[in-house]
C-alpha cells in the first residue's frame, strides 16, 4: 500500500487541478494551469539536471524557441493543436543538433553554455523584425470562445503536457535510459568504460528535457496572445526549473511535481503578502529551504524511512 500511495496522491492532483474550471473561479482556474505548466517543466529539467546530474539553464532557450515557433505557425494559419506539435518538434531538433556541441562540456562550462543559448536566441529575436517582431513583440491570434472555455483549452492542454512529460520520465526511470543517465551522472568516463554510448544518453536526455518545453512556450503564447523576447526567453524562468526540481527531489518521479506545486503555491502567496519586495523574499525562502533540503522533500522522507528501519 505504501508504494502505491504516491501515485494515488498524483492521481488525485491531476483530477483536482482537472475539476477546478467546474467548481473554482477563474483566478483558480489560472493558478492551476501555472502549477500543471510548472510541473511539465520541471519534469523536463529532470531528464538533464536529475538523472543525468548536468546542471542546464537552456530551459528558458526551449520555451521561448517553443513559443516563436509555435506562434509563427499558428499565425501562418495552421490548426492549433498542430502548430503546437510542430513547436515542440522544433525545439526537438534544435536540441539535438545544439546537443551535438555543448554536451561536450562539463560542469560550469555547461552550465555557462547552457546560459549563452538563452542569450543567442533572444538576440536573434529581437533582431529579426521581420519575421518575430523584433523588441515589439509578436501578436497571436486569440483562441475564439469566452474566457471560461479559454481557461478550459489551456488548463487541459498544459495538463496533458505534464502528463506525456510524466509518463516520459516514469519510462526512463525503469528503462535502460534511466539506468545509463545515472551512470552518467555517478562517473561519467567510468560508464563509457563499460559500454555505455555516453554521447548519445546525454543527447536523448537534453532532447527530452527541451521538447516538452517546446510544446509548453508554444501553447503559452496562445494563451496569452502575445510574446516578446524579454518574457520569452527570460532569466528567471530558466533558474526557477532547477530550483522546483531540488525542491522535491532531483532524480526522482515525483520529485518535480512536488517542487513545482510547492514553488508555484509559495510565490503566489509571497506576491500577496509582500507586494513591493516578493522576488527578494521568495529568493531568501528559497536559499534556506534549499541549504536544509539539499535532496528535496521526497530524499528526506526517503532517508527517514530508511532510518527508522535501521533502527528497528
């Protein structure tokens, strides 16, 4: 009973948020759909920051790509759904072939790499006027319906990416995948020593933790109807998903999903209670939970429970 209990609770979260435009006001609706596309995108860093120990801040680089992208198709005319796949498809790519190179790297070196890809591509849209808007921004065509129906598309849309990124993850937990990223992360040079295509984990892992941030950035930017580099492709973003993943757990299943709940609710009510000086507030909350969680919440548990059985 005790294995199943985490996923009854993830169950019950997901038909929660899922209910929440029948039986909750619009504001609800909203913050639900931020914790269901924070949740996504925390379980897409998983892949490269979790199983596989490579601290990347590409994230913001995934979503602003996604939402440019998608943006463009679905102003070309193309079905929503579609250009929305076609976004995340994209973003694929781009990872995959930009992997090719940075994944070379190592350590802060990666990380520094990582960070310049963000860099690079808001400047290639803020230059590109002709095609992004440049520093204008880019308007989106509105989803036709009321706000209710709207609040519906997206919630549900952010809910199904989170599920595909869940069910990704829970593969590469049990799958070989899973088995060589944590190699990987232990030694890397020991686990190309005994067979391990090195190269090629490290790829699928940076193309996993990009293409649900893909399809993330391009349903974004139907919802709000608008994009600009500076929001697109924005610093914070990028440092918020490996703070919700060490916050639940990195490596972890559920881990993500736990960091980014606990992140998305405790900013929401840090920006109500400290109106003028919240991101100095929640980054002090942040810095503490994290120097006395180092492992997460879930790695707490875990090492309790390990303990009282010792003990026993």
């Amino acid at each position: 009973m005790k294995a199943r209990l985490p996923w009854i609770l993830f169950a019950i979260w997901v038909l929660a948020l899922a209910a929440t435009p029948w039986v909750a006001s619009n504001y609800i609706v909203k913050i639900a759909t931020f914790l269901a596309m924070y949740g996504a995108i925390a379980l897409s860093w998983n892949f490269i920051g979790g199983f596989t120990g490579y601290p990347s801040f590409a994230t913001a680089a995934f979503v602003g790509l996604g939402s440019y992208s998608g943006a463009l198709l679905q102003n070309a005319g193309m079905f929503l759904p579609v250009a929305w796949l076609g976004g995340a498809l994209i973003v694929a790519a781009f990872a995959a072939v930009i992997g090719l190179m940075i994944l070379r790297m190592k350590g802060h070196y990666f990380a520094i790499g990582s960070i310049a890809i963000v860099e690079v591509l808001s400047q290639l849209a803020s230059s590109w006027s002709g095609l992004t808007g440049g520093g204008e921004g880019l308007n989106v065509k509105f989803l036709p319906g009321g706000p209710d129906f709207i609040g519906r598309v997206f919630l549900y849309t952010m809910l199904v990416i989170m599920l595909l990124a869940f069910i990704a993850t829970v593969l590469v937990d049990r799958g070989r995948l899973g088995f060589g990223l944590r190699c990987i992360q232990q030694n890397e040079d020991a686990a190309d020593m005994v067979g391990i295509d090195v190269t090629r984990y490290k790829i699928y892992a940076f193309v996993l933790s990009a293409v649900f941030c893909g399809a993330i950035g391009a349903a974004y930017a139907s919802w709000v109807a608008y994009i600009s580099p500076t929001d697109s492709f924005s610093i914070l973003l990028t440092l918020k998903a490996p703070v919700m993943v060490l916050l639940g757990g990195p490596g972890t299943v559920f881990g993500p999903v736990v960091g980014s709940a606990l992140f998305v609710l405790m900013e929401e009510t840090i920006w109500a209670k400290f109106l003028d000086y919240n991101q100095g507030v929640l980054g002090l909350v942040i810095v503490i939970l994290i120097f006395f969680l180092p492992g997460g919440l879930l790695r707490v548990r875990f090492n309790r429970v390990r303990f009282k059985k010792r003990a026993a």
